[in-house]
C-alpha cells in the first residue's frame, strides 16, 4: 500500500500549548483530486505528550454532515512519539472519499497540542489540500466536530491510500516501453538480411534505443514525484498493532 499526507515541511513546529482545565477537538479542513480510500489519520505529537483523553479519538468528518464523524481511530497519547508524526489507522479500515467532498481531519486532546500561527495555506501534497483558512476546533465537552476556525493551523492530516493512482500511471507509460520493445525486435529479425537491410536495421536500432533512453528518464520521474509524496515507514511496510498506532518520522523533519 502507498500511503500519501500532507507535507507541512521543516518550519512546521511540534510546539506545545498549555490549557489544563480545557478538552480540544483540533483539526484540518481537506480536499482531494482523485477518490480514493483514506486509511488513517497523522497527528504530529507535541513534545510533551497529553495526559489524555484515555482513549482519545482522532476522526474523518464530511464537513457538510458533521453530525457524526465517517470514522474514528482510537489511541492512547503515551503510545505516540513525542515531536513527531505519528500515524492512526481508522478502527472501520479504508473509508471511501470522492472529490466533490470538503473533510475534516481531527484529533482528541486535553492541554497539548502541535501546530503554528499564520501558515501559508492552501498546501497541495499529492492529491490531497488542505483549503484556507483553516485551523478548526471545538473546546470542551462532548467530543465532537471541530466547527469554529482560528488562526491557528493544527498538525494533523489524513492518510490517503493512493496505491491506486500509483499502479494508473505505471500503466500509462508500460505500453510505450512495450512498443518500443516489439520494434527493437523487427529490427532484429532484418539483420538476417543483405548488407543493404542490415545497415538500415542497425540506423533503425539506433533509433529505437535514443526512444527507450527517452522514455525512461520519464519513467523514473514519474515514479520519483509518487514517492516524494508517499511517507511510509522506514521498513517500507505498515503493520497496524493491536492499538492502531505506527510512529512514522516525517521525511526531512528535524
């Protein structure tokens, strides 16, 4: 599975914000241009851990219909990595999203929480973009849908499944390889040839491998901006624990 988030990038601190009496439901206001399943929720962890909620939620709202969340993925705050982004897959599993949607995405927290005044937004990371403005909360009791939009940019982002989009361009750019392919081997088969036919074939073979280096250097683009997007873990896999928590150090954050 390829997994994709937004890049807030290296100025995006894991600072810490004291509010001992107060519960908070922080999140993100989010769009996507290509359905696709979301299969979790990052949250960066703020340097000193909360003491709560036990368990706490994070969740995916349809902005349209907050009434309930479309999913939840419970946790426990002293399973996270402090300072660091730490992915929540969702207790349902993959949650279908479509374009035409706006989401939230949001977190459960009592006294602490990361994030920055005044980040430059929108921010486009792969298929996903976080709108402005943005920076929603609810403050206190119950837990619910974060409605009320501050200054504040919170750190939190879904987690897209974009294994999908991956394998849609690899197939785009197989059937050029594979022509290119069929033609190096009729080029081949003229060899058998007199002089004359050989000497066209190898003008031709010369002309089929500037085509092939031309392609590949695509190819490898292509892939390359796909990874930059994608944060797995350093083992290329995610195992989802009994607890649903993997710590996933953002590539690039200090």
């Amino acid at each position: 599975m390829a997994e994709q988030v937004l890049d807030f990038g290296l100025g995006f601190p894991a600072s810490q914000e004291n509010d001992t009496t107060t519960e908070l439901s922080l999140g993100l206001r989010f769009t996507i241009s290509e359905n696709a399943p979301c299969v979790g929720v990052e949250v960066l962890a703020p340097l000193i851990l909360p003491s709560g909620p036990s368990p706490a939620r994070a969740a995916i709202w349809d902005a349209d219909d907050p009434s309930d969340a479309l999913d939840i993925a419970t946790f426990d705050w002293s399973t996270l990595t402090p300072g660091e982004w730490n992915r929540i897959y969702l207790d349902g599993g993959p949650l279908a999203l479509v374009t035409t949607k706006i989401y939230v995405a949001s977190y459960q927290t009592y006294e602490r929480w990361a994030g920055t005044n005044g980040y430059s937004l929108p921010l486009t990371t792969g298929i996903i973009t976080a709108l402005s403005p943005n920076g929603y909360a609810k403050v206190g009791l119950p837990y619910g849908y974060p409605a009320n939009v501050n200054a504040y940019t919170f750190g939190v982002s879904p987690v897209m499944d974009v294994t999908s989009a991956v394998e849609a361009t690899v197939d785009a750019v197989m059937p050029a390889m594979t022509a290119t392919g069929e033609a190096s081997l009729t080029v081949s088969a003229q060899a058998d040839g007199t002089t004359p036919a050989l000497t066209a074939a190898v003008a031709a073979s010369q002309t089929i491998t500037a085509t092939v280096s031309a392609t590949m250097p695509a190819t490898t683009a292509v892939i390359t901006t796909v990874d930059t997007d994608v944060h797995p873990p350093s083992t290329g896999t995610v195992t989802r624990p009994d607890d649903g928590v993997v710590a996933v150090p953002r590539i690039g954050y200090p």
